[in-house]
C-alpha cells in the first residue's frame, strides 16, 4: 500500500453514520481530493499523504491554505514539493511557542524555597 492510497483512504473516511449526510460528506472529500489532485504536483500530493498518515491536522491545515489560495487565484502552477515544503514550515512557526526559563536561585544555603 503506497501512500496515495492511504491518502485516498484518508480523504474518503466517514465518521457519520446517517446515510445522507455520510454521502455528502463523501461527496464534498471527493471533490475536496479532486481539486487538491489539480493543485499539486504528484511528488507533493505523495509527501501531503505521508504526512497525513502521522499529523492529520497539520495536513488538513496545508489543505485549508492551498484550497483557500487556489480560489483566490494566487496560484499560477502546480505546486512543487519544495513549495509544500514552504508551506509546512510556515505553519509550523506559527505553532511553535516561545518558551520562557526563570531561574530562581537560592541565595544561603538554608534558603527554601
């Protein structure tokens, strides 16, 4: 099982048991993976599939970026794996968080603190 079979696997997953709603959620995947297979380059859609497989959010979150900027037209081509690359590492900087250290020291050694 490669990973656009996977991805393919991701995409058509349905969590919600009434029939109706389950084949409009499938429709809206479908049409979702269809635009997606459009936008990106095959070697691009393979690492978006991987990376699915192991953090879907950040997946759903690149997916978000590159439909959002396809319906705005700021997409002339399709996007390579270094520009997938871009993207990831765009949005993992805006997750990461500033750590803060305070060091709090003792001044006599009997000090308890």
């Amino acid at each position: 099982m490669d990973s656009a079979d996977a991805y393919d696997g991701y995409l058509r997953q349905s969590a919600n048991p009434d029939k109706d709603s389950a084949e409009a959620q499938t429709a809206a995947k479908e049409a979702r993976h269809a635009m997606l297979s459009h936008i990106l380059e095959p070697a691009a859609r393979d690492r978006l599939a991987r990376i699915a497989l192991v953090h879907i959010e950040r997946a759903r979150a690149v997916e978000e970026m590159l439909l959002r900027m396809a319906q705005q037209g700021t997409l002339r081509h399709k996007v390579t794996e270094e520009a997938l690359i871009g993207l990831l590492r765009e949005i993992s900087g805006e997750e990461t968080k500033e750590t803060k250290i305070i060091y709090r020291r003792r001044y006599c050694e009997d000090d308890d603190i």
